[in-house]
C-alpha cells in the first residue's frame, strides 16, 4: 500500500492513479486528502498508510524516492530513529505485499479498530463482531479473540508448530530467536502475516457486508495464496530439505 501511497505522492502515470483521482481525490491535494466515510476498506487503508508516512517523512523525503522500493522508504523510515525488532519479519521477499503492510500497521497500532472509533465518536459499540464478546482492539483481534485464535491455531497445526503463544508481539519474538532454516522462517512469517491479513478481512466482511467466515474457510484461504505465492517465488537455491518440506505442506 505504500507504493500506491508514494505512487500518488509522485503522480506516476498509470490507469489506477487516474482512476482514483477521478473518484476520490478530485481536485484535492493528496497529501492532505482524506478519505470519505463511505469508501472502499482497501482505500481507507491506503489513506491510513498514507497518514501513518506523514508523521515519519516529508512529502520531499517521499517524492525524493526516485524508484519505489519499500526497502528504500524503509530505510528513510528508520532514520528518524524509529526503533524496531521486526523488521526481518516484515519485510522479505515470500510473503505478499499486502500482507506486509497491514503487518506493518497492526505492528503500529494503527488500524481503524472500533474501539478507536468509538472514542472518536463515530460508532457506539465496540463490541468485537468476530466473537460478539470481546472490546475490538489490537490487542483482542490479534489475538485475544476466540475467533482469530482458532485461525491462528489452525494454522500452526498446518505448520507442525507447537506454541500456546497468542501475543502477536511475542509471537514475532518467539519467531526471531527459533533454530530454523532461513526459508523456513520466511515461510512461517508470510503465513503469519496472510493469518492476520485475513484476520482483518474477515472483521471487515463482518462490519461492513455482514458476512461470517469460519476460520477454517479463512485458513484455507491463506493456505493456497501462501502455496501459490511460495510456488512462484521459491530461491532456485532452496535446499532439497527445505522444498521436501514445503511439499509437505503442499500435501496437507
Ligand atoms: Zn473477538
């Protein structure tokens, strides 16, 4: 999402710049835009990074950025200092760029979860629709939750992981100082990252199209863009160990 945010920022001459511009931006300033209430999640979320940029960089840093690279606008990121222990988690070549940014805001803080809403006023419950239980916050969705729990343990089973672990922080700890292989690794981050992709998904099909999933059918989701994904990006170099592996989970 930061592309598309940097893109706009640097008025690159594509149809999806064009398109936007006449739907939403109009003839305002992007940098100063904010989104309607009624708009796409996926836009919401491109003016959210788009906010969370502004308070770490210039427009001039941003534009600055000759040839997008997330790495590069990373870099700028980091330095103003931002101290941060995930970095090797967010950003590596496996998982879907997407998902890395999404990470990257729950990393933050920074999703529009009810309970920040409800403190701006603009709903009057922040009652977890996932589970109907819990107050939605970062902390609940990810993942205090029943409903993101069973996701994240569904997964885990997929990935023949033993862990009771359900801080999302800690989780990325746990998943820094474990002894295994450097694609394995990747591997697990990219399906972490697609677990809370969709984790968020399936908030968002429950708030705005009032449609439930069942996190079996969110697992399987993640499954198969994780498989297809690995499929088309896997390091030639990749040990025979390693691939025996991820055909293993191809087969489960
Ligand atoms: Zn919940």
């Amino acid at each position: 999402m930061a592309r598309y945010v940097w893109a706009l920022a640097t008025k690159q001459d594509n149809l999806w710049i064009k398109w936007v511009h006449a739907v939403y931006i109009k003839e305002e300033n992007w940098w100063d835009y904010r989104h309607p209430v009624g708009c796409s999640w996926y836009w919401k979320q491109v003016c959210e990074v788009k906010e969370y940029l502004k308070t770490k960089i210039s427009l001039q840093d941003l534009t600055g950025v000759q040839k997008y690279s997330l790495k590069g606008i990373y870099a700028k990121l980091c330095v103003e200092g931002d101290h941060v222990d995930w970095d090797k988690f967010v950003w590596n070549r496996i998982s879907i760029p997407k998902h890395r940014a999404i990470t990257w805001l729950i990393m933050k803080n920074r999703l529009n979860t009810a309970d920040r809403l409800l403190k701006y006023g603009l709903i009057h419950d922040d009652t977890c629709q996932l589970c109907s239980t819990g107050r939605e916050t970062h902390e609940h969705l990810f993942f205090q939750c029943d409903y993101s729990r069973k996701c994240i343990d569904l997964l885990r089973s997929w990935l023949g992981m033993v862990s009771h672990q359900y801080d999302f922080q800690r989780t990325v700890r746990f998943w820094k100082n474990s002894r295994i292989s450097c694609f394995k690794k990747k591997v697990l981050a990219a399906v972490l990252k697609a677990g809370v992709y969709f984790i968020w998904w399936a908030r968002n099909e429950a708030v705005w199209n009032l449609v439930g999933w069942r996190p079996a059918q969110i697992v399987q989701r993640v499954k198969s863009l994780i498989i297809l994904r690995i499929n088309t990006v896997i390091p030639k170099k990749t040990s025979t160990a390693n691939r025996a592996w991820f055909e293993l989970l191809k087969s489960r």
